[in-house]
C-alpha cells in the first residue's frame, strides 16, 4: 500500500482527495499548512504528495514546500493543485521539480490518471537508478597475494564506518574498484555512489558541477553532491581540484550544507567522502597547491592501493578474470592463459598497473584466434621471444659485454625477476629455476641479491652497498 501526503487549507478538500484515495487502495496523510507538511516529510517521506499552491495562514506557501521538500528528497514526486491556476503558476511549479499541475475544480478521474502515473514514473526511475548501479559496480576485488591482503583488511575494517578514507597509489592500481568495494559493502550500499573526476571537469566549471544551479529560466539542476544524498561521493584525482573549490568543498564537509550556484537556499547533504591521489599530497601542500585542512578531512583513514609490481602472485587470476568479463559482456573467446603466457605477464614491467593489465587481456583475445591456448608470443611488449630456429636478440649493452659479465647480468635480472613474480617466495622461485633451495641462496649472495618487506611482500633487489662481483668490480 503507497503513502501519498495531501496538503491542502480547505479541510473539505483533503477529506474528499483522502476518501477517494482510500477506496483506490492507497493510505493516506494529511497537512493543512506548511509545517505540518514538513513534519510529516521528516517523520516518513510519502510515495507521492498533492500541494496546494496557496495555503491560508501558513509560513510558507506550495512553491516554497516544493523547493524545500524537493531539496531534501528529490525522488518525491509532487502534483500540483490550484483554484487561481495560470501558466505561469503551472511553468514555475514544473521548473521547480513538480511533475503535474492540475487546476481547481478537478476532475477525479484526472486526478487519478495523473497519480498513478507520476507514482508508475517514480518507480521506472527508482529500478533504472538501481539497475545502473548494479551494472556499474565493478566493486569484485581479486587477488591472494600478500600486499592484496592487507588492502582488504584495511578496506573490511573501513565498511561499516561513515569515516572519510584517502586512497593513494599509482594510476590503474584499483583505486575506484577499492572505494566502490567499501560502498557495495556500507550500510549505503543501496544509495548511490557518485565520481568526481576532478581532473576531467574544467575549473571553471567545477563548483556549478558540484553545488548544482539555480535560476529562473531552467530552475533547479541539482549537482553532484545532492546526486550522492544518503550515499558515497568520491573525489577522483583529488589533487587536481582547483584551490578555491578546496576552500568551499571544505566548508561542506564541516556544515554538511551548501548553496546552489545562483540560489540562496541552503542545502542539507549527507554523504560518506571517499578520495584518491597519485601525488604526494605533503608535497602538494608545501607547493601551496593543496589546503592542509582539507587533507586532514578527507584523510581520516589513509589506505595505500598497492601497484601490480608489488602483487604480481596476482596477475594470473587477474589476467582469468578478465578473460571471463570480455568473454561475458563482449562476446571474446574465452581463451585460458598457457603457462609460458602466465609467465610473460608476471615478468613484464605494467606502469599502467591492472588497467593496462586489463587492456592488454583485451587486446590479446580481439587480435588473435578464437580458440586455443594464449601464448608468449601473443602478449604485447613481449620482444625476446626465440624465433623459429631457437634464437633470441641480445640486447646492445648485453652483447657488448664479455662472457662473464653478461652471464652474471643476466643471472641477476633472471633471478630478481622470478623471486618479485613469486612475490618473495624462495622456495617456488627455486622450483621454477630448477635448484634447490641452498644452491638458490648461495647464487643470490654470490650476485648480491637480497630480499626486503614492501607492501606486505617480499621483494628482491639488489644491495648497493655490497660491491658486485664481475660487473662493475
């Protein structure tokens, strides 16, 4: 049974639309001024409201309960009535968000067709809103290794909360599949969840975006803060926001209220903030290009996304899941990954991180067969494949170099790669390479290789405090 709040002075007329309402199956409430209109609203907001425009002895009339009650639950939809109806009247009321107006006397009929389409319209549009969200959630976070484990239990931790998170890391490394994993998993998970791309709008732009417009001719364009009520809004790129955007962003975040470019009606959001960052926002501040406070508001929580480097035991599982996305949504081939192929891709460098990871999952099963298993040579950037007699191309600097050195450059970049592919792992990386694990130690002192904690893994490099044997010495 839907709700629907009628507000009218002349009691007669609230019975009557009451009554007639009833007999239909809905139940009913009623309001004769503009107070106890609002209190109503803030008790339970109905399925739909009837507003009279003119309301004797009330501190605020129809237009104005549109305004405020559209402001604070934009998904109400409103039906105006009125015995001094014009065009006028009508045009403004529309402007203003209502979704009829219907002149006094009405006929019943009418009014019932208006209803029921205005409540038919409110629910299309509430199942399009979640559809979208549902379709547009990329919130399924994948991954075993070490450095991916510590993100999810920091990310866990942070779900129930309503506390502000900061997430910092290299672009591509998941940063949005992060906050939209903390909002899927919140107590606002049903609410919805808003980007800033705060590097895409124009800076001049940015606050109209925002805070949204007001102005007589298109009246209310609600912006992205209202767009998040009772949601996640999240702040993509947040070093690239402009300064004096900062200073009002700010603002909202204390007051959690704000104006319209080119209105005077203050705006009540609530909302959980979620930002990321590439930069080094200490660094940003010093150059006077980030404010102090806001970071300290948008940095309750601080949570590292780490790159695909330092989780390269992930890429496997990566690579299969999105094999099965582009196999689901675009038709792919849904081709498995040989071990040579798993290999390649553990062992390349990704400045993009997992999504040129995903990019090139993409491009690999566009280009090449629609059956079989991928291989090495399909993966883009792979240069050292053997050709068809066995025979690989030698860099210049590693041709150039006697025997010794160049086999004991290429143990070292061989080895360091395979431990960082195995995320540290001595024991697999020594499988893998085929020597025990005793022999493994000894060659990596020999080649002054060791290995340190990063991000929850453990990974390889080389200690420049000991001098190297051949090379260099």
């Amino acid at each position: 049974m839907s709700d629907i709040l009628i507000v009218d002075d002349e009691r007669d007329i609230r019975e009557l639309i009451s009554d007639i309402l009833k007999d239909e199956g809905f139940s009913t409430r009623v309001a004769s001024n503009s107070d106890e209109c609002m209190a109503a609203i803030n008790a339970e907001p109905p399925a739909l409201m009837i507003l009279d425009i003119w309301l004797k002895d009330s501190r605020m009339d129809g237009i104005d309960i549109l305004k405020a009650a559209k402001r604070d639950n934009p998904e109400i939809p409103v039906v105006i009535i009125s015995g001094h109806g014009n065009i006028e009247i009508a045009v403004a009321a529309i402007k203003q968000g209502a979704y009829d107006f219907i002149e006094k006397p009405f006929n019943i009929d009418q009014l019932m067709v208006v209803i029921q389409r205005a409540m038919e319209t409110a629910r299309l549009r509430r199942e399009n809103v979640a559809l979208k969200r549902r379709d547009a959630n990329p919130a399924e976070m994948i991954g075993t290794s070490p450095s991916f484990r510590t993100l999810k239990s920091q990310l866990d931790k942070v779900t129930k909360s309503n506390g502000r998170v900061m997430l910092s890391g290299p672009p591509g490394a998941g940063k949005e599949v992060a906050a939209r994993y903390i909002h899927a998993n919140s107590p606002r998970a049903d609410g919805p969840f808003i980007t800033v791309s705060s590097a895409i709008v124009e800076p001049d732009r940015m606050e109209e975006v925002l805070f949204g417009r007001e102005s007589p001719e298109r009246g209310i364009e609600p912006g992205l803060l209202e767009q998040a009520h009772n949601g996640v809004l999240f702040f993509d790129e947040v070093a690239d926001m402009p300064l004096g955007t900062q200073s009002k962003i700010l603002r909202v975040l204390v007051d959690s209220q704000f104006q319209r470019v080119g209105g005077t009606d203050k705006v009540r959001v609530d909302i959980r903030v979620i930002s990321s960052t590439n930069r080094d926002l200490a660094s940003e501040i010093e150059l006077g290009r980030f404010r102090q406070e806001l970071f300290h508001r948008l940095s309750v929580v601080p949570i590292p996304v780490p790159s695909l480097e330092d989780r390269r035991e992930d890429i496997p599982e990566l690579a299969d899941h999105f094999i099965d996305q582009f196999n689901k949504t675009q038709g792919l081939p849904a081709r498995p990954l040989g071990e040579d192929a798993v290999a390649q891709l553990q062992t390349m460098i990704w400045p993009g991180n997992v999504r040129q990871l995903k990019n090139v999952i993409e491009r690999v099963l566009i280009l090449g067969p629609d059956k079989g298993e991928i291989g090495p040579n399909e993966i883009p950037g792979n240069d050292t494949q053997p050709d068809e007699e066995g025979r690989v191309v030698l860099s210049g600097s590693l041709a150039t170099l006697p025997l010794r050195e160049a086999r004991e450059l290429f143990e070292r970049e061989y080895l360091l790669t395979q431990i960082n592919r195995f995320g540290g792992n001595i024991s697999r990386t020594a499988t893998f390479v085929g020597m025990e694990r005793s022999a493994l130690h000894r060659k990596l002192k020999s080649l002054n290789v060791v290995t340190s904690n990063r991000t929850g893994n453990r990974i390889a490099h080389v200690d420049a405090d000991e001098p190297r044997s051949g090379v260099g010495s």
